[in-house]
C-alpha cells in the first residue's frame, strides 16, 4: 500500500511513521509512505498557500491552486482509491472505515488546515473527508497520522500475531478483556484464578464474558 500525505507542517508527520511497528512494515516493503509540502506549490515568492476568505469572514482559507497543483502531479504518477481530506466536519472514522481503507492500494490524505479549503476543492478533488472525532485540532496532521496508523497496522504481515489484530477492540464490537501479566501475584493484587487453570475452554468463555460486561459498562453504544 501507498499513502501521500500533503501537508504545510511536514515536520509533524516526520516522527510517527520513522519508528516501531510502521518502520519495520515500510522496511519490510508493505508500505510506502511520502510527505508532501504543500509549500513547495506555494505562490509567489513567499510560496503562499492561503489567501482571505470572500464574504469577509475571519481566519484564512487555503487556496485551490497549489492544492489542485500537487494533486494533479500526484495523479500523474500513479491512480489513486481515495482522495482524503481530513476535517473535524467529515465522517466519524472508525475499524470499518480503516478496514476497507486497508484493502486499497494508493490513498492521498490532504491535511487540513487554517479556516479550512477552498470548498470547490472538496466539491471537485476529495473523495473522501474523515474526522477523527467531535473535536478541534489545530490541523489535520494528527488526524492523518491516526488513520495511517490504524489503517496499517491491519495490512497482512505488518502485525506479526495477526490474530492480535483481529482480536483488537472493536473489530467485533466488543471492548477488549483484560490481560495480565507476571507475578501472578503481586503484592496481593491476583490474576484471575481461571487464567492460570490451563483449562483453554473456560479461559476464551471468561474472556467473552468480560469483553461482552466491559462493553456494556463503557460503551453500551457499541452492543445496539
Ligand atoms: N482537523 C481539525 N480537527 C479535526 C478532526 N477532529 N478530525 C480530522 N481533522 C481535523
């Protein structure tokens, strides 16, 4: 799989792909993963990427051309699945929503920014806007480094266990049960006894039936 992700802060995206888990896929060459300074398409001598919004509202709004520019050169090179554009205004993204954006081969995310886009670039360009939830961030870097690193880590051989990747929370709608770890007991604070008996029957039915009453303590939401 590929993703481009365009963004004016670079150097925000530059720490979270460059270790653990997404190094070792992108060395392993499951991955391809490219920065793109939207800058380097900026205007003028100052290389602008933002002008005033028309109708006189207040915050900057980042302009068609240098967008439309970099997409252009991007589709040049290569089809794209899905042109994303991460805004606080898109769908709420979930497991489903990576799941299938797992399945693809080259996706694009153009952060977002400032007062937002010049609209007719999500009318023309994006094929996709995500949220990463009902709230504001000052960009979308953090929201594209949250689906890169969802989406990846559930390609085929970027977790070693694969059975820990469908066994996550979510992948069917329950929380995950606790784990443990040794001691067994520790300063008087025990592992469940039942985790120990060796007895592989009771042990998934425990585990179920914790996932099944964490669900319905934290996220009932999640059982409708
Ligand atoms: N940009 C600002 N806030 C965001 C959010 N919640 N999700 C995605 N992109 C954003």
């Amino acid at each position: 799989m590929r993703i481009d992700i365009i963004t004016v802060l670079p150097e925000l995206l530059q720490g979270p792909f460059d270790c653990s888990i997404i190094k070792r896929a992108r060395d392993k060459g499951l991955l391809e993963i490219e920065i793109h300074n939207l800058r380097e398409y900026g205007l003028g001598k100052h290389r602008r990427v933002d002008d005033y919004a028309f109708g006189g509202s207040a915050g900057m709004v980042m302009m068609i051309e240098p967008i439309d520019h970099i997409i252009s050169d991007l589709k040049k090179q290569r089809e794209y699945d899905e042109v994303i554009y991460t805004s606080p205004d898109g769908e709420t993204f979930n497991q489903k929503i990576a799941n299938s954006l797992s399945l693809l081969k080259n996706i694009m995310i153009l952060c977002g920014h400032y007062k937002g886009i010049d609209y007719r670039i999500r009318e023309h360009l994006i094929t996709k806007e995500i949220s990463i939830g009902d709230y504001v961030l000052t960009g979308g870097e953090l929201a594209a480094a949250v689906i890169t690193d969802t989406v990846v880590r559930i390609i085929p051989g970027v977790i070693s266990d694969e059975q820990s990747a469908l066994s996550d929370s979510f992948q069917d709608n329950l929380l995950a049960p606790p784990v443990y770890t040794r001691p067994a007991d520790y300063n008087g604070w025990k592992v469940p006894e039942v985790l120990l008996s060796g007895h592989e029957r009771n042990i998934r039915e425990w585990e179920f039936l914790q996932a099944v009453e964490r669900t319905q303590r934290i996220r009932p939401d999640l059982l409708e």
